[in-house]
C-alpha cells in the first residue's frame, strides 16, 4: 500500500551534491578507514555536541552499541545481564547479547515512557551482584528528564551506563544539556529512517576521550600497536555515508526547528479533543515521529485505521515491545512489564518531517474529531 504521506520521508542532499562527492571521494581514492571525508564529518560531530565530547563514527548504530557495551565491560567476565527496557528497538537487547550477556528486561514509566528508575532499583536488589550494566534507551530520541538520577544509580552500583539515543541526535536534555554528552557514552544511529539520515551510519559519543578512541579501534578490528589488542569487528563508516554526513549537518539545525513546529501542529490538533498526549520532552528532541499516546487501546485502533484509510501512514511502536518477540521469549524480565505492554497497545505514531503540506494538518485534525464524534455518538 502506498501512502499520500508516508511515514518517514528523508530529506537528502540534491543527487548532484552527492554526485561531486563521489567524484571527490573517486579522485581521492580513498573509499573508507577514516578517510578524509571521515575525519571532517567525525570532526562536525564533535563540535555540534560540544562539551568536550568526542565521537567515534560506525557503520551503523547496532555496532555502535556491541562496540560501546564491549568497551565498557572490556575485561569482566561474561554471563551477566543488563538491564534494559522491553520498550524499545530489538538493536540493544540483541546487542547485549552479542557481548555475552542477557538482557534483563524493566518497566517503563507511564507519563514519560521512558525506563523506570524504581524498576531498575528493583531489579538491581533483586539481581544484586549479576548486573553487569545499564543499556538506558531515551525512547523516540528524547532526552529523558531523570538521565542524572540514572547517572548517579549507575555510579552507586559501580557499573556502566550506556545510552542508547539512536534517534535522539539533535535533542537536547531538559537542563540543557545535549542528547549524546551524558552516561558514559551514548549512541546515535544515523539510519535513512532517523532524524538525522546518512544513508546507513551511526557514532558513540563519550565525554571520555579514552572510551571514543576504544570505541573506534573496536570498529578496526580491535586494533592497536601490535595487532588486535582488544575484542573487535569491523565497523568501519564509508566515506559516502561520511560525505552526506558532511552535507547534513550544515542544514539540520533549520530542518529540526520546522519538524518541532510540525509536533506542535499535532499538539493543536489532538489536545482539544482529549483523545491522548504527546509524549513529555517531544519538542525538545530531534523529532523521528510524532508520538501519541492515545487512552485507551480500541481508540488507538480505531486512529490507526483512520489515517491509514486517509492516505496518512500511521504506525504502532513499539510493537511488540521485545520480550514479546520469539527471540526474546525467554530473556529474563526483572519486573511485570504491565507498562510496557500497555503502552504498546496505545502508542500511536505519525509521520512529522520537514515539508509537510498544509492540508495535511487539517486532515489530521479532521480525523480525530472524526474519531471522538463517533465514538462519542
Ligand atoms: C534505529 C535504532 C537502532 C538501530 O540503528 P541502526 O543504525 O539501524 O543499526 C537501535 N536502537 C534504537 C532505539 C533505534 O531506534
């Protein structure tokens, strides 16, 4: 089925802009291993997070995250588990897997939806000793408001906070501070479906300098002086992904002021009518959908239906949450997941990016008027 307004659109530059860096990248002859187009988008990144950070570039952000829970654990026995959130992208738990750990499964919380502190202290008593890491998920690439309360729960317990934030490049944190400078590394993913789009690319930020660099001789082979001093793969950026990098970044903080003002289009639109909310922090973030929980399962539904029959492609997210998926069946889950599910069955995506036309709006407003008439009838 194809869509008036599809999910995602992403917006990528002119086909001839990319035709010159081709020719660039050709007359060079330099294709990837941190190249020079590499080494300036690499660069772009690290002054946009600022703070200090530094950045090291992948391939996609699924190795970014092997790389990142890799290098934090570098050195510990495996067989443990860490903690993760069911409600999120199946990236991380099967990340966690791929370092030799099982993922423990937490709550989320209602209002925010993002992972539950008290969740996560539960598990951590219960476990005491067996939580080898945090795989935080700031879900939808917002920044979540409690990321210091978790920082400090992960600095009592003496172990590693890795933030998964593949769709939060470009957020920013309620106290300010940037999606990509906080836990002990955070990760993007720079997939053509996210705010930020590459084609296929994804990064490890750290304030740490050391754990970038670690990060970025696990995406070489784990390699050192000497050869392969580290647990490793290759994970390496081409420098065609680096040069649209290039490209993007000079026109992404224009593009994320109009995608917020597209959310607050969705604001106007269902506030009114009290058929659910957009998700907390929303307009602080990078924007990869908007977000709506609706209140009540049969109506989120009923929504999805609408659009889609309106030629608007709505979606479910996440859905199923991921202990709910085959893979993950029997994955631990430190707590009952009533949230998560809940949610799951209430989530209600839609499309939010730059360009959108005018009257789609009014049909988005239209149809859920629609939706509270009829089911007020
Ligand atoms: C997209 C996404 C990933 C995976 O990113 P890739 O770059 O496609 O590997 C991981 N985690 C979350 C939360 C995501 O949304």
């Amino acid at each position: 089925m194809s869509f008036d307004v599809p999910f995602i659109r992403p917006v990528f530059p002119p086909a001839e802009v990319v035709a010159a860096d081709v020719a660039d990248i050709v007359e060079s002859n330099w294709f990837t291993n941190f190249g020079p187009k590499e080494r300036l988008f690499r660069q772009g990144l690290v002054d946009y997070l600022g703070s200090g950070t530094d950045v090291a570039t992948f391939c996609n952000a699924t190795l970014a995250l092997v790389a990142a829970l890799s290098v934090m654990l570098e050195g510990r026995p495996v067989g443990g588990f860490v903690i993760v959130p069911s409600f999120t992208f199946a990236a991380g738990p099967e990340a966690i897997r791929w370092v030799g750990r099982e993922p423990l499964f937490i709550d989320i919380d209602e209002q925010s939806v993002q992972p539950s502190l008290p969740a996560a202290r539960a598990a951590l008593a219960d476990h005491r000793g067996r939580v080898d890491a945090i795989l935080f998920c700031n879900t939808f690439g917002i920044g979540a408001e409690e990321i210091g309360d978790w920082e400090a729960l992960a600095a009592e317990e003496g172990i590693p906070l890795v933030v998964d934030s593949a769709a939060g490049f470009g957020s920013v944190y309620s106290d300010g501070s940037r999606v990509g400078t906080r836990g002990d590394c955070e990760v993007f993913s720079f997939h053509a479906t996210k705010p930020f789009a590459i084609g296929e690319g994804g990064a490890v930020a750290a304030r740490d300098a050391r754990i970038a660099e670690a990060c970025r001789s696990f995406s070489n082979f784990g390699f050192g002086s000497g050869g392969a001093i580290r647990a490793g793969l290759n994970g390496k950026l081409q420098e065609i992904n680096a040069a649209i990098g290039i490209r993007q970044l000079a026109g992404f903080d224009a593009d994320l002021v109009e995608r917020r003002l597209v959310l607050e289009r969705y604001r106007a639109a269902f506030e009114p009518t009290g058929l659910g909310r957009l998700v907390p922090h929303a307009r602080l973030s990078s924007v990869c959908f908007a977000s709506i929980l609706v209140d009540d399962e049969r109506r989120r539904d009923a929504l999805l239906a609408d659009y889609r029959a309106e030629g608007i492609e709505a979606r479910v997210y996440y859905a199923p949450p991921v202990h709910l998926q085959p893979a993950f069946a029997s994955a631990p889950r430190a707590s009952s997941l009533r949230v998560t599910e809940s949610v799951s069955a209430r989530m209600l995506a839609l499309p939010a990016f730059q360009g959108m036309a005018e009257d789609t709006f009014d049909t988005i407003a239209r149809v859920a008027h629609d939706r509270l008439r009829r089911d007020l009838a």
